[in-house]
C-alpha cells in the first residue's frame, strides 16, 4: 500500500485564518470582495455561495467591501473609502506592517527595494506606500536600476529566505550608502518551506495543494523540486492524472490559503489507491508548472 504523509504546518496560516474568518463573520448579501479574498477557488466558491459579490473596481458605493488578505492598492482603499464604503480589512497584519515600513522610510527619502514578483496584488499593494516609485526586485535578482543612495529592503512575504540573503549581501556590495534591511518573509512561510524540504528528502513523490496563483505554494513547488523528482501542483486531488501507483512513499503539502478540506480530501482519496490498482498515466495532462 502508499503511505501517504502530510508534512506539518501544511494548509492555512493564521493570516489566512483570521481573513477567512472575518470574511465569512460579514458575508452577506450586497457585501463585496476586492478580488479573491485568498488564491484559492474553494474559499472563493464558497463566499460566492453566500451572495459575496468580487469587484475589481471601485466603483461601488454605500456597501461592505472586503479587502482580501494580501492587499489592495492605497489608492484603491481611498477611492472605497470616499464612495462611503464600510471596508472588512481582511489584509494580513503581516502585510499591513509592511506597508507601515515602506511609508515611513519613504516619507524619510529613502530608496525603497521590494524583493518580489511586480506583478503580485500583495507588492503592488506594498509598492503603492511609496506611491509607487519603489524598485522591485524579481527572482533574477538583477539590480540594474538600484541607485546608490540611502535604502531599505522589504520583502514580499512568501519569497525563499536563502534567496533573499543573496540579494541582502549583492546590495551591501554595490550599495556605499545606508541600507536598512527588514526580512519581511513570513514565519508561516519559512515554516512551510522548511516542512516540504524535510518531507521531500524522505518521499519518493510530493503532491503540493494550492491555488494557481498563490504565490506561496508555488515556493512550495520550487523548494520540493529541488529535493524530490516527482513534484506535482494541484489544485485539489481531482486534478490527478498521473499514475502515482508506482510510487510506495507519497508526501503532500499544502500552501498558506488551501483549505484542511482540500488535505483531507487529498489523503482519503489517496488512501484508497492501491499498488495492485492500476490508475491510467495521462503524463501530458500534469499539473506541472
Ligand atoms: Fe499573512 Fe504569512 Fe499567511 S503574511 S497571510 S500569515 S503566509
């Protein structure tokens, strides 16, 4: 048979929690949510269920609106604001210190260098605390358009620490000037890479759950790979193509925003597998990113 094992701090974290929580407290009719509340279609689903409506513009007036936990753009805040909206901050306060740090230092003229993907709501949100003329640094690491004057670093908080390390020392090397450094990664982050990489040593294949855009379980992807053949990102069991059935030892780990249910139901379905059941190998229709 195919011993399943979850790694641990697999699954919500406690920004995800408390986010989901308080979203699901006002959920209501003619209540609105700015984009998805968390990268993930099962929470989505299910706000949507409860007449939660997703806007991706301002232009509502008079309402509840939700702020999903990895932010908005200050500008957008304002704009809800002044339409006369009650807003549900379901913004992570992990974030929202982020965006404390950045303004402060950038009021004090600071440089500010974000290390995370430009494209991401929660550094577009940071960005926008420095009415957005911070440098965001991407995963290639290149540091073409850093200028050599006072500065602070932040992170986005899913990045991988020992990637943001590199960058820590590559900018004190080019950087003559004051440079203030704030590892912005979060704990549950760090805690959910470090639990992947110690079950992907031991497994001959790892099955990471979570939404397509989160970026957190793509990390998790990324640091699974580099210790395992046999990676495989899903967003729920059901997307399974592959024959896992050759596989004794099977790991599954879960990003930040992937609910217990979608693990729970992971592992009883993968329960019932058997290495004398032949499941149908679709290699091409992986899940692979
Ligand atoms: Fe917050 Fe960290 Fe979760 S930033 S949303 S506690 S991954």
């Amino acid at each position: 048979f195919i011993e399943i094992i979850v790694a641990n701090n697999a699954g919500f974290c406690g920004g995800v929690k408390r986010a989901v929580d308080l979203a699901f407290k006002n959920a209501d009719e003619g209540v609105y949510s700015y984009g998805e509340l968390v990268h993930n279609q099962v929470v989505t689903k299910e706000l949507s269920d409860k007449s939660v409506m997703s806007i991706d513009n301002t232009d509502v007036k008079n309402s509840k609106v939700i702020i999903r936990s990895h932010g908005v753009k200050k500008q957008i805040l304002d704009e809800l604001r002044q339409n006369g909206n009650e807003i549900i901050d379901c913004v992570c306060p992990k974030v929202t210190k982020i965006y404390s740090i950045v303004r402060e230092h950038y009021e004090q003229g600071y440089q500010v260098v974000i290390f995370g993907d430009e494209n991401h709501p929660e550094v577009i949100g940071i960005n926008s605390y420095a009415d957005d003329k911070g440098i965001i640094i991407g995963q290639d690491l290149s540091l073409n358009k850093i200028e050599d004057k006072k500065t602070i670093l932040v992170s986005q908080t899913t990045n991988i620490p020992e990637k943001f390390e590199i960058l820590v020392n590559s900018l004190k090397n080019i950087l003559n000037n004051e440079i203030i450094v704030y590892n912005t990664i979060c704990n549950a982050t760090r805690l959910r890479q470090e639990s992947t990489i110690e079950l992907a040593k031991k497994v001959e294949a790892m099955i990471v759950l979570g939404g397509k855009n989160s970026s957190n379980t793509k990390k998790l992807y990324e640091v699974a790979k580099k210790h395992c053949e046999n990676v495989y990102l899903l967003e729920s069991i059901k997307d399974l193509k592959y024959n896992i059935k050759n596989f004794v030892k099977i790991g599954i780990t879960a990003g930040a925003s992937t609910p217990r249910s979608v693990i729970e139901e992971a592992v009883s379905s993968m329960e019932n597998f058997d290495n004398n059941e032949m499941m149908e190998a679709i290699e091409n229709s992986f899940k692979r990113i």
